[in-house]
C-alpha cells in the first residue's frame, strides 16, 4: 500500500507517518513538503491515499486537489487542515475529496478515518453531515464568500490575515497584476470597495 503525506511542516508529518506506520507496518509512506511536490509525487507513482495539508506554498492543497482529481480521479485524497470545517469542508468535498479532518482531531481520528476512505468510502462527520445540510438548505442564500471561486477565497483569507498584494504574490508564486486582478473580482463579487471591509467581513465570519 502506497500512502503519501503532504504538508510544508515537516514535525506534522513525522508526526502523521509514526501514527500510520504503526497502524499500517507494511505501508510504503512517502512525504512531500509542497503542493507542487504532491503533484510531481501523484504523476510519478499510483498512491492509495493521498494526505495533504489545505495551506501549503506555491499551491494550495485545494488547487493540489484538482489537478491530482485531473491526473489521477480515482485516486482517494483525505484533507488536513487547521481551519474549522465551516471554512472548507464544503469547499474540498465538492472538489472531489474523500474526507476532510481537523490537524486537532487527526491525532484520534486518523487511522479510523484512513481506513473508511480505503474501503472505498468518504469520510463525513457528523458535524461536517450538519454544515452539508445547512449549506444544500440555503443553496439560494449563500454568504457572499461562497460566491467566491477557490483561487479567490485564498485569497480573501490573505489579505484578511494582513498580507500585502506583493506578499500574496509570493506566496501563491503569482505576479503581483493577477493577484490585483483576483482583489478586484472578489471587492466585485462581494460589493465591498476596501481591504479594511474585506478584513471585517473575514473576522465576522470567522474566516480569519
């Protein structure tokens, strides 16, 4: 069995590998401390679960999502996150994730929900069930950063934890134009003229 565990924290994934080797001893377990190692990593080898972390530099692990679901559709990938599952659960499901865990929770929820996904099933907790529900249920009322494209949620959520236009660029390794260009649809989209609102809007809904 073929395991590979992307994050750009290498103490996380020492972590993530002691914990599958010792459930799964025979397991080949590779690292990547990218989302563009990921992507190199998913051409070169057939993997049977893919770990990856939601924010990583140079590609964020939902744009590692697409192209692995591009490269490889059938290939499960579970993601990791720090962030509440309100933020991107729904997000990452629809782009074709098999599970969506909390970096809190994976220390007891790891191997449980490694082995649901290898059996051919997607993993959904009941909190996760919950926000799925309320989402489907106010599909004609979404809040404004669900009218954002992925690319563009990133990217709101950057420049509400305080970063520059020329930061942002480099750490989505874009020019500095396209990175104006996704602020200006997302002010659009959002109907919101500064960054200042931008911020507040993030915070008020706990996307910051």
């Amino acid at each position: 069995m073929n395991i590979l565990i992307g994050d750009d924290h290498s103490i996380l994934r020492k972590g993530i590998r002691t914990i599958l080797t010792e459930a799964f001893p025979s397991a080949n377990i590779e690292e990547a401390n990218d989302g563009v190692e990921i992507i190199k990593k998913a051409v070169l080898k057939k993997w049977d679960i893919i770990i990856s972390d939601i924010s990583m530099p140079h590609k964020s692990g939902l744009e590692v999502l697409r192209e692995i679901k591009h490269i490889s559709p059938k290939t499960p990938v579970l993601i990791l996150s720090v962030h509440s599952p309100d933020q991107y659960a729904v997000r990452t499901l629809k782009a074709g994730a098999s599970g969506y865990l909390t970096k809190e929770s994976a220390p007891e929820e790891l191997v449980k929900v490694v082995k649901h996904i290898l059996g051919g099933h997607k993993y959904i907790s009941p909190e996760i069930a919950e926000i799925l529900v309320d989402y489907h249920a106010d599909e004609n009322e979404l809040a404004l950063h669900e009218t954002l494209s992925n690319r563009e949620f990133e990217i709101l959520k950057l420049i509400a934890s305080g970063k520059t236009i020329s930061e942002i660029a480099v750490v989505l390794t874009l020019s500095i134009n396209t990175v104006s260009t996704y602020r200006f649809r997302i002010m659009e989209k959002m109907k919101m003229k500064t960054n200042a609102e931008l911020t507040r809007y993030a915070v008020t809904h706990n996307l910051a």
